[in-house]
C-alpha cells in the first residue's frame, strides 16, 4: 500500500497569534484569581498583631505627621556615609630636642692637632680649691731648695697668710701683720691663631723671714710648667708660639707691695729663652694708704729687689 505524502501544514496568520495569546492571557487571570483567598476586614484585622501602647503611640506619631506635614516640608539632610574605622586622635607633641652634634676633629688651617690634643687640655689641678702647689724654701749652702709643704705640719701656709681685700681697713689695730695678694695659679699662653692657647701652673714657695725680709716673702714661678709644657710640643710648633708674652716669676713682699717678672718666648737649640723682660710693680699703699697702719715704717727692704735673685738668662 504506498502512501502519499502528508499536505504541508498551512504557517498561523498573525491574526491567529493575537487571538491565541489573548487567550491565553485571560485563561491565567482566571486560574490565579480562582486561587486568591478572599477574606473580610474583621479577618484581616485577627492577623495584626494585639495594639498596646508603642504600637499605638507609633500609629499616632505617623498619623500626625502625614495630617500635619506634607513630604515637600521635611527637610532633607544629606547624611554622611558610615565611618568604616575608629579615627584616631592625634595630639601635637613638643618637638623632640635635637640629638647634640659629635665634635668634630678638630683642623687648623695648616696643622693637625688630633693626635696632641691632650698638650692643649686644661691640666687636672685646675678645678683644686686654693693653690694647689704650695711649697717651703729653704736656703742650703748658697742654693734655695723647694720642699712641698705636704711633707711638713703647714701645709696650706696661704690659708695662714690675709688676704689684702680681706682686712678690716676701716679700724686701726695699730699692730704690723703680714697680707699678701691673690697667687695666680693657672694662665693661658696664646698662639698666633694656628694653634689652640694652652695652659700652664705655677707653684708658689713661702720664704722664711730674714734681716732683710721680716715677715719673709712669697714667690711664685712658672718656669718649671713652662718647660715642661713646651719640650712636649713638636719642634715645628714652637714658631706659632714666638715672642708669646709670659710671665716668669712672680713676687708678694707680704707688705702691700708685689712684682711680676715677664718675658717674651724665644726659641733656639739650645732651649728657651725670655728676651725683652720687664717688671710689673704694684705698691698697694699708694692706692689705699689706709693699708700702711699694717706695716712698718718705713717699710723693709726699701728696695727688695736688691735682696732678691731673678731668674738667670741661660735657657732653659
């Protein structure tokens, strides 16, 4: 049995598309409205759940509101977004203090003093309260021989010895008594500005009374630190130091009346000399005389220094 072939199924007109999904769309409104529970006002009202007095006052506070205030009267405030992290205070502090600066080497325009810094170093016996160098003279075949008076029961002759400023001139004790001025103990000798100044001590000897010098004589010397201190410099630095003013010898008469001895630096091979001496005289009673009723009169020596051995022109 031979079949034919089946017509070709006529395509739906556009007419025919509309009219199905009509259709079809009130077939849906019908199935869902027919599943729609109806119910009254009263069982509406039974889901809410009981009013008590926040619910109540809520629907009050809302009803107020919308009697009252229209949407376009409320104010709109634009309300920043939310802070993700805590910020964290800051308080200004005091600027720290600056750390000190290290010293720096220290370079001069032409030399270095790094490795020699302890020849310009203040000597350890500067911070000593009183004269530390205190000795007693005594006179031996010709010859002054220094003691330190640490080997003998006075010490400390100078805490023995008024000072001039500490006398009481305002009455009259009618008596002699010796007083002697300050005794330089530490000076500085300068440079020509390559080199730093450096320090040198004297040390003052007490010497004991005399035909001559009743109540004896205080003399103070800086040769010894003199030499000391510069047979330890480098021979090439001794230039910056020529014809430096020094002072050689110093002498309190105990009576009002002192001289200094001072030099010029000088050096050659053979050591150090002082060139262009001079002395330095100070006579306290022509400045006060009220200090001449502590000394006799008329006082001796009247020229001391005719008593007395400066320092001798061989080098040191």
């Amino acid at each position: 049995m031979v079949r034919s072939p089946s017509p070709p199924t006529p395509e739906p007109t556009e007419e025919a598309l509309r009219a199905a999904a009509e259709f079809d769309l009130e077939q849906l409104g019908e199935e869902t409205a027919a599943h729609v529970v109806r119910l009254t006002q009263a069982e509406l009202d039974a889901l809410l759940p009981p009013l008590n007095q926040d619910s109540w006052s809520h629907l009050q506070l809302i009803g107020d509101l919308i009697d009252h205030h229209s949407l376009e009267d409320i104010p709109i405030e634009n309300i920043p977004p939310p802070i993700v992290t805590t910020p964290i205070a800051i308080v200004a502090s005091p600027t720290p203090p600056s750390p000190a600066p290290l010293p720096l080497p220290v370079f001069y325009p032409t030399v270095n003093i790094i490795p020699f810094e302890y020849l310009f170093a203040a000597p350890p016996c500067l911070p000593a309260n009183g004269h530390p160098y205190q000795y007693m003279v005594h006179y031996e075949q010709g010859c002054h021989i220094w003691f330190s008076s640490e080997e003998l029961i006075n010490s400390q002759f100078l805490e023995y010895i008024p000072r001039a400023q500490d006398l009481d001139t305002a009455t009259s004790p009618h008596f002699v008594t010796p007083f002697c001025a300050d005794a330089h103990h530490s000076i500085h000798i300068h440079s020509d500005s390559t080199l730093p100044l450096v320090h040198i001590c004297a040390k003052v000897g007490k010497h004991p009374w005399s035909l001559h010098f009743p109540f004896g004589y205080i003399e103070t010397t800086f040769l010894d630190s003199i030499k000391f201190v510069f047979s330890c410099f480098p021979p090439l630095w001794l230039s910056h130091f020529e014809g430096a003013l020094v002072p050689l010898v110093a002498y309190d008469f105990l009576d009002g009346r002192t001289a200094i001895l001072c030099g010029h630096l000088h050096f050659t091979e053979q050591g150090i000399l002082f060139i262009n001496r001079s002395t330095r005289i100070t006579d306290l009673l022509h400045m006060d005389p009220q200090f001449s009723c502590f000394v006799p009169t008329p006082r001796v020596p009247t020229k001391p220094f005719d008593h007395i051995t400066p320092p001798s022109d061989t080098p040191l």
